[in-house]
C-alpha cells in the first residue's frame, strides 16, 4: 500500500478546495494524497485515526490569518481563513510536531506555523520585490534542508513572516530580507517555505520536494 500524504485545504459552507497541484505534486513522487478536512479532526476520534495513518503533511496555501492571533488589530487583511480551518490546523501542527512526521507549510501554512510558535506577519507586505506575482530570488544560507544557492522561485503572496516563532530556524531570504524559509530546531523535518513549490518547477521546488520525500517512512 502507497503511504499517505495529508493535504489540508480551504473550506466554505458547502464546498472544500484545494489546488489540483499538490496532489499532482504527491502522485508525480509515488504516494497516495488524502485530503484532509477541518471536520475530521475537529472530531477527536476521527484525528486520531486519521493520524496514525499519515506518513506525512502540507498545510497548503489559503487567505489570511487573523492578526488577533498574533496580537495585532486587522489593518489590511484581505480575507480571513474561516476558524474552523485554522482550529484543524493548529490541531494537526501540534500533533505533528509531537510524533516527528514530516511537515511541509506552503505560503499561508508556513505563516501558519510561524503564528503557532509565537510569530508575527507582516499583513501587506511592500518591497521593492513584487512579491504578488511573477518571480524573484531567494538565497538559501543554510544546507538544511535545501542546499546554498539562488534560486529562482514564483512570487504569490501579499503577508510574510515579520518575527520568527520560537525555536524556527530561517535558512532562506530573499534579496529584500523577507524570510522565505525556515524550519523547527530538533524537529526531523518541520518547514515551511514562502513560495508554492507545487506549481514551480525550479530547483529549489524540486529540492524541497525531494528531501521532503526522503523524510518519510
């Protein structure tokens, strides 16, 4: 039996969505994506279930966090994750966090993690960087979990990690200073990265897929 990578996604009130994409992206390395939905692991029983059968996890993509969660009034977020996405999530963050499996947080979810740990966002970000469409480099300093280098990745996000959570290890920058990558210290595979690597096939995408992969047991 092909493992199974959890993939989180958007919900509204009588549909969920997630890009075709990551589940491209699960297929194309030989594992079996499973959609998670806010509901089964709001349902404590249903999470563990769930749980102990996932080899690994995405937070995908999604709208904006709530700055109350980080302890800012909302000045220029345009739409807000609905909470019950957000409860799942942190839910599944602290599970995952426990049991060593491996997590990758893409765009939302990498700001996701980093508010899990205490962070803060920038809520619109403005560089000379476009950072809402297009590409820009980044520069990988560090040999985890990618290796050093620029690289050239697609640009598709309006906030970004302003404060670093506790413990979070940032290995990547773009030329703006704005982080587009870190990990969790002590934590085998625990990143999140500010690009979507499931829609980019540029080397740095393709790296983080594969020492994603190596990851799972």
């Amino acid at each position: 039996m092909k493992r199974l990578i959890g993939i989180t996604c958007d919900i509204d009130q009588k549909k969920f969505y997630l890009n075709r994409d990551y589940i491209l992206s699960i297929i194309k390395y030989g594992f079996t994506p499973f959609i998670i939905l806010p509901d089964m692991i709001l349902n404590t029983n249903e999470m563990h279930r769930i749980l102990s059968l996932l080899s690994g996890l995405i937070i995908s993509g999604g709208a904006d966090i709530n700055p109350e969660l980080y302890g800012e009034k909302n000045i220029s977020c345009r739409k807000l994750v609905s909470e019950e996405r957000l409860k799942a999530e942190i839910k599944l963050l602290e599970c995952f966090k426990e049991t060593g499996k491996p997590v990758v947080g893409i765009c939302y979810g990498m700001q996701l993690m980093n508010v899990f740990f205490g962070g803060t966002l920038y809520q619109n970000l403005k560089t000379e960087i476009n950072h809402e469409e297009g590409f820009h480099e980044v520069e990988i300093f560090k040999s985890f979990p990618l290796k050093k280098g620029i690289y050239t990745v697609n640009s598709s996000h309006h906030q970004a990690v302003k404060v670093p959570g506790e413990d979070l290890e940032v290995f990547c920058r773009s030329k703006d200073g704005i982080i587009e990558g870190f990990y969790l210290k002590k934590h085998p595979f625990f990143v999140g990265v500010q690009w979507h690597p499931e829609r980019d096939s540029g080397e740095a995408s393709l790296m983080l897929w594969q020492s994603f992969i190596k990851k799972i047991k």
